[in-house]
C-alpha cells in the first residue's frame, strides 16, 4: 500500500512538472525597423543581433523559469510613420508582444511612442534614433535606447573635423526628425569650437536627381560636404551628383550614411572621406563581432551591437522584475544596465539572468559599452572611420 502510494504520488509529481515545463512562459518581442525604406541594407543585421540576444536566452533556459522568447518582426519603413504606427500596433494588439525593439529611424521612434507604446503601456528599446528631440520626450517611463543622442554625434563630428584642420563645411540633411536634429547639434558644436558652417540646406529623399541642392551646395562652398543622410537614399543621391559635377571630392558621414553599400554605391571615389558612427573597442565589442560570425551576420554593421544590446536590457529586466510585464519590468532597465554588480558581455546573458534570479546586481556592459544616462540613453561612444582602396574602415574610438 505504501509503495502504491508513493508510485501514485510520483506519477503525480511528474505529470505536474511536465504540465508546468509544457505551459512556460512564451514572451513575445517585437523588433521594429525599417526592413525596408532608406536603411534597408542596414536593418538585416539590426535585426539579427537582437534575435541572437533571444537565442542565447533561449538556450539558457534561465529566464523567469524556463520562459522562451520569440522574435516577432514589423517593419517600419523608417519613413512613414503612420505605416509605423500601424504596424506597432499589430505587433500589441495581435501579437501580444510584451516589449519593443526598436524602432530605427528617430521619427517613426515617436510616432510609436506616442501613439501606441505609451496608450498600450509597452517598453520601447531603440537602438538607432538618435534624434536629441527624443531625450525630453514623454514617455512615462518607457521609453530608452542604447544608441546615444545626436546631441554627442554632434560634438564628435566637430573633434574629429577640427583635428584635421577642417575649419568650414556645408551641410546637407535629410529633411526629417533624424537629419535636422543631427544637423542643428552638429552646427551648434561645430560654430561654438569656432568653425563655420557655410550652408545646411534639406534634401528629400527619393529623387533622382540632386543637382540644385548640389549646385546650392557648390556656391555656398565648404573644404568638406557634410552628409547627415542615409545611404539607401538621399544621402547617396547627393554624394553621386556632388562627384559627377566637382562639386565637392571630400565629405564627411555620420551615422545614417555608414554602411556597406557606401562601398559598393561609391568604392574608391570616396578616396580620404571620413565619419563616424556609434561603436566601441571595448572587450565586449570583440565577444559580440565573434558571436555574430558564428551566428552568419556582420557584427560590426551600423547598431548591430546596440540592437542585441537593446535586446538583452529588455529580457535582463523582466528578470529583475520577475515578470515579462511592461508595468513591472521598466522601473529595472536602469538597474540592470548600470553599476554596480557584476560585468555581463555578450554570450554571458544565461549569467546575468542567474545572478539576478538569485538576487544579486549586475552591470550589463553589453557588445556597445552600455551606460544609461539622464533619459534612459546612451552615453555614448564613436568609431571613426576613414575611405582606403575602396572601402572604408575604422581607424580610432572616441
């Protein structure tokens, strides 16, 4: 009668641990970029690493007790921030995602913070909108990203313009959120460290032709075209025409602009120009560029690192907050981002997730060198990166 018993209870034990292992947690995220539109040759490898965050997560089996976590994709067109928002909104209502990851572009970013992430109470981590609007943003708390303002894009930009000599530029923008704040920050850092900016002027994407903005360009002069565009679009559009007619044979590329179809659009006729983007020559850096070549993408294409950055804060924090609920989990991104606590790189998140299940801090350091400041962005770091025989590369971090 005994052994009967303790058979039975057995049987009952297993048949309860498998109901409970069958009826984990599915948390959905929803990553949000512009797979097609202006940066389309970009958000592949966005979109890549923040899935290899949830991979490895996945594999650990450590988050909120066995809880898997499904990548659910939307595209924000970068561009169209009603197509945006509309798309953002399925992801919520239909999908049932628990947070966001994104999106990309800073105007599209708004739109869906303020007309659906914030209505629908769901975190937002963006990787990539940079717009220095975004910082004063209301967010009800949110709202982060782990790329950083364009407010330092901007100082950057001038350190390295002013260390080569370059007292005067003109500047052309995409006429959007992204483009004129990157534009304005730049211009204010730029005059206030004694430069000159002898025109910013707005370009549309999606012309074929670009030669009166060129030609406007041309007459205001400049040593170097600044080109706050983006490389699918505009931005490529304007530098295309500025070589055919001589207008200008140097320019500098921020962020939006940087990717590998500058080598292929251009190759050696950007021989000596320069720019910057987001990245870091930190340990983590090198951890995540070896994860992503095993995983089959470019670790070191433009917000990868932030995008599996972005990734990881979201997940850390829910198991910070014990729960995969939006309202629990945004009060822990700071928490988890920060110090103190223990370093977590890439391809350590199944030892952050067991740190904090056993009550222990961590500070996530991340493939980008997270540190969240102020609004719930990034500190920020740049590579500067430089044209030779074809390509461009990076040639120093700042």
């Amino acid at each position: 009668m005994k052994n009967l018993m303790m058979a039975t209870a057995a049987t009952a034990m297993a048949a309860s641990g498998a109901f409970a292992a069958g009826h984990a947690e599915e948390i959905k995220i929803g990553v949000i970029l512009g797979f097609t539109g202006p940066l389309e040759s970009i958000t592949p490898a966005m979109g890549a690493g923040a899935e290899l965050a949830m991979s490895e997560v996945n594999a650990s089996g450590a988050l909120l007790d066995g809880a898997t976590v499904t990548s659910v994709r939307g595209d924000s067109t970068c561009i169209d921030a009603g197509a945006a928002a509309a798309a953002a909104e399925r992801l919520i209502t239909s999908d049932k995602v628990n947070a966001l990851m994104g999106a990309d572009c800073s105007g599209v970013t708004g739109a869906i913070l303020q007309n659906v992430a914030r209505p629908n109470g769901v975190v937002m981590i963006s990787p990539s909108a940079t717009s220095p609007g975004l910082s004063t943003a209301e967010d009800d708390g949110l709202f982060f990203r782990t790329a950083p303002s364009d407010a330092r894009q901007g100082v950057i930009m001038t350190e390295i313009l002013q260390d080569r000599g370059v007292s005067e530029v003109a500047v052309t923008y995409t006429n959007n959120d992204y483009g004129k704040g990157l534009a304005d920050a730049f211009q204010a850092a730029f005059e206030a460290a004694g430069g000159t900016v002898t025109i910013s002027a707005a370009h549309e994407d999606g012309k074929a032709d670009y030669s009166s903005e060129v030609g406007a360009l041309a007459s205001a002069g400049g040593e170097v075209l600044v080109v706050a565009g983006y490389v699918d679009q505009g931005g490529s559009g304007v530098i295309r025409s500025a070589l055919d007619t001589g207008a200008f044979d140097t320019f500098y590329m921020p962020d939006g602009m940087v990717g590998a179809a500058l080598n292929d659009n251009f190759g050696d006729e950007l021989e000596g120009s320069y720019g910057s983007y987001p990245g870091t020559d930190s340990a983590g850096a090198a951890q995540f560029m070896t994860l992503a070549e095993e995983a089959g993408f470019d670790g070191t294409s433009t917000f990868a690192p932030e995008s599996y950055d972005a990734a990881a804060l979201i997940m850390l924090a829910m198991q910070a907050a014990g729960s995969s609920a939006s309202a629990d989990f945004k009060d822990h991104v700071f928490d988890v981002a920060n110090a103190p606590g223990t370093e977590i790189f890439p391809g350590e998140l199944q030892k952050g997730l067991e740190l904090l299940a056993a009550g222990e801090d961590i500070d996530y350091v991340g493939a980008s060198a997270v540190e969240l400041i102020g609004p719930g962005e990034s500190a920020g770091n740049f590579q500067e990166i430089e044209f030779a025989d074809g390509v461009y590369s990076t040639i120093s971090y700042r």
